[in-house]
C-alpha cells in the first residue's frame, strides 16, 4: 500500500497535525504577555526517540500511576504526581500505539502487527492476539471488549480476557492515505470509527455489524493527493452526538442515532479534537488552532500565531488549551478567546504525542527521552 511519508513526517513525531508539503516556513515564535507560572513538578531521563514514532503512543494515568513507553520500547510506572520509578520492563517488541488501560490491564499495539495486553502490577504479559498489519493507533476498550484500528483499515474486536477475535471489518482504502489510522471509540454498545475513504461508521460492539456510514468529506482535485479525505482524528462522542473531521475536508456533527449530519464545517483536519461544554477545539493542517461551537459549528476564535508549527491534539488544562509544536515548546491558549498565556520548552528534539492531562498535573514526552510533569497556575 502507498503512504505518505514526507506530509507527514512531523505529525508522527509528534502524534499531531503537522503541514502539508506546499506549506511555507513555520512562523516565528510569537511575542505575548506570560500570564501563567509554569514549573515542572518532576522530570525523569528515559531512551530517546531516534526516528519518528510511528503512531500514537501517549502515556496514560491510572489510579495514581503513569505508564509510559520510550524510544527503546521500555514500558515504565512511576508515581503520577511525585515521579518515583515503580518499575520498568522491556517490551519484546516494536510498539507503535497506546497505552490504553483496561480493567488491570495496559493495552500497547505494536508494528509486528500484535495487540500486547500486559498487567499494570509489573508489566507481565497477559496475553498477546495477532492482528492484520502494524497498529498505528491506541486500542479502544469497552464492555468486555478490544477494538483495533490496523495499518491497512482493517477494524478488529478482540475479548479482552484472552484476546480471542470477535469480528473483523473491512473497507476499501485508497491507493494514497496518511501515514496514520484514527482510533476508533467506544460508547454504549457502538463502535464509531472513521476511515480513509472519508466516511465515519458506526459498528455494533457485539458482532460488528453497520449501523449507519456517514461521509464526513468527499474525495476532490485532479491528483491522488488532493483526493485525500483520511478521517484519522479520534471521533469525539458527546450527549447524543458525535463529531468527525477530516483532512481535505471538514468538521462535521452528527446525531448518533442514524448519523445524519447536523452541521459540517470546512475545516481541514486530522488530529485529534479536544472539548468542553461549548466548543470543540482543534488543529487544521496548516497549524492553525480552532473553537467551533458544539451546537452549530460557528468559529469562535482561531488561533493562527502557531501557524505552520506543527502544532500537536490539543488537551484541555482548567481554563486553557494547551499545544505542542514541532520545537518542542508548549503553549497555554485561553480557551475563551485563544489568546496565547503561556509557554515553556521541553526539548530541542520535539515532543512525541500530545500532551496528557491527569488533575492538576500536565505530562509531556520528549523526543530525547525525557517524560516531564508540569504545573502552571497564575
């Protein structure tokens, strides 16, 4: 299958949306007023990343503990808020996505095209289930359930007990598509997931079957790069919607009851979104941060001063978004008008993945190896 490797080179390394290869140079970082205090609360040296990650592998918070992988496949537990080291092991192989946790579990894909499952106690292998190709994006768990987004498109649920396959579905891919899948999400007994021929489908847990497709954007242009229409972002499932962007494409809502749009926005995308109670917020191709109305779609702010940095999924940090870009800088946006608050530098090397917030605590994953918790306040 071909890939994209140069349109998204950045974006691998950084788990995030990054520019096209028309885009111009990245823009200077900004002059702004610092309003936050932020300081790092604890750092700790783990293997550098020497290429790209090749898919989503952010950390993740549970009970107290942050489990994170580095550049030389080392899973780690240390205490979330103070740093400890509780233990450490070396995977036996390649991972390429994750971590999602899942009862005592930790779920990691990995590029020999496996789904490892392994204890949160100790690292332990619990069990480990073949899938199609390489996983590119973190497991999905629910309700007894794992889902998997492989390289090649294919949708995989396997029992989250033994890793034993359920279902399998499938969907034509185009000859040219990014170099990354979408995770897919799971909610009350549905699977959405998007694909790369630019629709959004909802599947039925318990044995895969379509409950609705929706096309989220339509294949336009002369050359098969123009035509690209990947969903790659991790569908955002909210109330009685759920939300798809697309690249060459738009935002769109849809009800989740037969997936009818309600209204599309012509936004170019392909990174993860991040929400509050009124807005989506989201990162175009070109960098560029974006507010949309959960209710109607309508911008209320852009942010354009990262414009061509590369800038990652954004999260959500109490009252501000917070960004990194392809420097290896963070950024503080007020999520009321995205104005820049805030700005602190990780490493020269980038920041693999968007940052993860766990409370009162930020985390980030350096390229050159390092996981840093930050705290800002004003």
């Amino acid at each position: 299958m071909k890939r994209t490797a140069c349109l998204v080179l950045t974006a691998l390394l950084l788990g995030a949306c990054a520019s096209a290869p028309e885009s111009g140079k990245p823009a200077p970082l900004a002059a702004f007023t610092q309003e936050l205090t932020i300081k790092s609360a604890w750092s700790k040296p783990m293997a550098a990343w020497d290429a790209a990650s090749p898919g989503d592998v952010r950390p993740v918070v549970v009970d107290g503990v942050l489990f994170v992988v580095d550049g030389k496949h080392w899973l780690r537990a240390y205490q979330a808020r103070g740093g400890k080291l509780l233990w450490e092991r070396r995977v036996g192989a390649e991972i390429s996505a994750g971590i999602t946790a899942a009862g005592e579990v930790l779920l990691l894909g990995t590029r020999q095209a496996e789904v490892l499952a392994l204890s949160q106690k100790d690292g332990a292998l619990v069990w480990r289930a073949p899938v199609s190709s390489e996983v590119l994006a973190a497991p999905a768990a629910g309700e007894g359930m794992v889902v998997v987004r492989a390289g090649d498109g294919k949708i995989a649920a396997l029992d989250l007990h033994d890793g034993a396959r359920r279902w399998l579905v499938e969907r034509p891919v185009p000859s040219l598509t990014l170099r990354g899948i979408g995770a897919a999400v799971i909610a009350d007994g549905v699977v959405y997931a998007g694909f790369a021929n630019g629709k959004l489908l909802a599947l039925a847990l318990r044995d895969g079957a379509v409950q609705w497709e929706t096309v989220v954007a339509q294949p336009q242009g002369r050359s098969e790069l123009e035509r690209m229409v990947d969903v790659d972002a991790r569908p955002l499932v909210l109330d009685d919607l759920v939300y798809a962007a697309a690249y060459h494409g738009r935002v769109a809502a849809m009800s989740r009851a037969n997936g009818r749009v309600l209204w599309p926005r012509e936004v170019s995308a392909y990174s993860d979104m991040a929400h509050d109670q009124d807005a989506i917020y989201l990162c175009d191709e070109e960098g560029d941060i974006w507010a949309l109305d959960r209710r109607t779609g309508s911008a209320l702010w852009k942010q354009e001063q990262l414009h061509n940095r590369a800038a990652s999924a954004p999260v959500v940090y109490g009252d501000y978004l917070v960004v990194a870009d392809v420097e290896g800088y963070l950024h503080w946006l007020v999520r009321n008008d995205g104005h820049l608050a805030g700005r602190y530098h990780i490493s020269e090397s980038g920041i693999v993945g968007a940052p993860l917030v766990a409370d009162d605590l930020l985390y980030a994953l350096g390229a050159d190896g390092t996981v840093t918790a930050l705290r800002a306040h004003r």
